[in-house]
C-alpha cells in the first residue's frame, strides 16, 4: 500500500531526491529552478508529497491546497515504477471526500505521448474544461505554454475558472503583474 509523505527541507535527503526527479520528468519550462522551489516550499498552501511504496519514494507531486480548489501542479513517478498503478492510487487518495475543485494541467493533445496523458487523467475521473489557458511562468523569459485544464468529476464554472486564472497570477506566474509571492 502506498502512503504519501509531506517533503520538508529540513528533509534533505529526500528533497533532494523529488527536486532531482522533478528536473528529469519535466522540461525547465514547466518546474521551477532551484532558488525558486525552495523559495515556494515556504508558501502557505503549497506542498511538496513523495509517494512511497514499501518505505521507498517512488514518485512526488506538487500542489496548492488553496481556500477553493486543489491545484495540482507537478506529478511524476520515477521512470522504472510508470505503469505500475501508483498514478491512478494517487488520484483517487487526492479526490476522494475532497470537498473542492482539484484543478490540473496537461500539455495539449498533440502527439502520441500527450494524447495518451490526457486519455489517464480521464480514466480518473478527469473532466476536459473548454477555458484557453497558459501555464503559469516560472521564469521571467518563460515562453507562453498553452495547456488544457482538468478538473475532477465536472467543469469549472467560468467564474471558478477567474478565480483559479488569478490564484496563478497572484501566487504562481512570476511574469504576472499581479504575483506577490516573494
């Protein structure tokens, strides 16, 4: 059975490990650098969770428990684990009793790989949202990446919708004139 365990960086060991599983499952342009995790580690809502299995990490994620949605922003499972089930356990352990929104992105459906991405998080219950969207920066010279939004079991309204666009504006996109998380 697997249990999510909260990363903290005074956990040195396994920070290390998550940051260094982020910088080899994701593009730069879609995580942010050194300085600026450990900076958001301190954030209010953010959190940092190592997924493991018989005492071993074998995946982390990266979200916001924010006030009216669960923003769900980095997920990965180390290369040697994919396909053994653990995404499809975490999703469910995440939404079950959830009591808000659990908002997510995906790269756009264009190849192979990111169709077949979109087509799991559907199998989990994830909804397609019809809102044109763009990742939040987590650089100053980060390039506009559209993506689509998922949200579990039914649509964002449009007004949950602006106030998720502005939670990322205020607390996620560095290039956003609105972002006040120093």
């Amino acid at each position: 059975m697997i249990a999510l365990k909260r990363i903290l960086l005074s956990d040195c060991e396994l920070y290390d490990w998550a940051v260094e599983l982020l910088k080899t499952s994701f593009p730069a342009c879609e995580r942010r650098d050194d300085a600026f995790q450990r900076q958001i580690m301190s954030h209010a809502d953010y959190r940092l969770v190592a997924i493991i299995d018989d005492g071993q990490p074998v995946g982390v994620m990266g979200y916001f428990d924010a006030p009216k949605f669960v923003y769900f922003e980095n997920f990965c499972v180390c290369p040697d684990k994919r396909n053994c089930g653990y995404g499809s356990q975490v999703l469910s352990m995440l939404t079950q009793n959830l009591n808000k929104p659990f908002v997510l992105e995906a790269e756009l459906p264009v190849d192979e790989l990111t169709k077949r991405r979109i087509a799991f998080y559907k199998r989990n219950g994830m909804t397609e949202n019809p809102y044109p969207h763009v990742q939040p920066h987590y650089r100053k010279t980060d390039s506009d990446l559209r993506l689509v939004v998922l949200t579990y079991g039914k649509q964002l309204t449009q007004a949950q919708y602006d106030a998720f666009r502005n939670y990322l504006d205020v607390n996620v996109d560095v290039k956003s004139p609105h972002y006040a998380f120093k």
